[in-house]
C-alpha cells in the first residue's frame, strides 16, 4: 500500500497543485501582468498562508483516514474498501478536494496569478461533474445504502457546521 499511497500523491495531487500552476506560473511569465510573489507585508501573503494551511490539514488529514480507517488510497485504483465517515467526512463529502481547493487559492493568492485562480475554477468544475457522474455512483455500488443515508445527509461540497452523526452510530460508522 505504501508505493500505490505515494504514486497516488504523485500522479494526483501532484500534477493539480505543482504541476499544472507550474506550467501556468512558466507560461504566465510575459504577459501583461505577470506572477509576483506576494510580500509578507501584503494581506493576501498571510490569507494565502491560511489558506494553505487549511488545505494541507484537510488533505492530510483525509489520506490518514483513508490509509487508516478505509485500508487503502486516495487513488481510484486502490480505493477504501471501508466508508469513511469520521473527521472532517462528517462534515463534508470531498474534503481531500476542498483542500486541494484550499490549496490553489493560496497558490493563486502568493503568485498574484488569475490563471491559477481560472486552473482552480476549472478543477472544481470537472471534480463536480467527475464526482456527481462516476465517484458518487461508483460508492454507491461499493457501499450501498450506507453511502446514500451518507450522501443524503452530509454536503457534496459546502461544510456542515455540525459534525453528522448517524443516529444509530456504531461500530460500522466510527471505526
């Protein structure tokens, strides 16, 4: 599992979050308005910071739970053969994805870059449509009716305040 975890990390979030703002920041460099790399002494430096935070923490905190609580990866090729529902999951159903977010944000905050932030619409736009089309379908097949009551009751995408918690919580939903 730990090879199929960092060729997952490579190939996914890091062709969204180093890769492509890479080639953006490369390309973007003789254009009108080039990147610049924000000053501590700006407001979006430390918002960019935050930001980056935010979505370090989420996605780390999801690939543990999906490594320890699902027994496999983030990957689509090696995917948890248990739902995950504890963590930042009771709150949102994509937290790896808010966080790659997260992430782009503060990568388009630090580098002044509005191609980064028209990169980070486009990747919300086809996690949308790959998550309501495929993923969603592909768990529902895999975990049943405790994905739909899952689905039913935690967001795709904006947080819930409160954490859900199954009625009926046991074993099966916390371990």
């Amino acid at each position: 599992m730990y090879w199929g975890l960092v060729r997952s990390l490579i190939i996914l979030p890091g062709t969204a979050l180093v890769l492509i703002p890479t080639v953006i920041l490369v390309g973007s460099k003789n254009w009108k308005c080039p990147p610049q790399l924000a000053s501590p002494t700006e407001l979006w430096f430390w918002f960019a910071l935050l930001s980056a935070g935010i979505g370090f923490t989420l996605i780390s905190w999801s690939i543990a739970l999906f490594m320890r609580v699902g027994k496999g990866t983030p990957a689509p090729w090696e995917p948890p053969k248990k739902l995950v529902i504890r963590g930042p999951y009771r709150h949102v159903r994509n937290p790896m994805i808010t966080g790659a977010l997260f992430m782009l944000l503060a990568e388009a905050l630090l580098f002044h870059s509005w191609p980064i932030a028209i990169w980070m619409a486009v990747f919300f736009f086809l996690n949308t449509v790959y998550f309501q089309f495929s993923e969603e379908k592909g768990l529902e097949k895999r975990f049943g009716d405790d994905y739909r009551v899952y689905k039913a009751h935690v967001p795709r995408w904006i947080p819930r305040l409160r954490a859900w918690i199954q009625e009926d919580d046991d074993e099966t939903w916390n371990s």
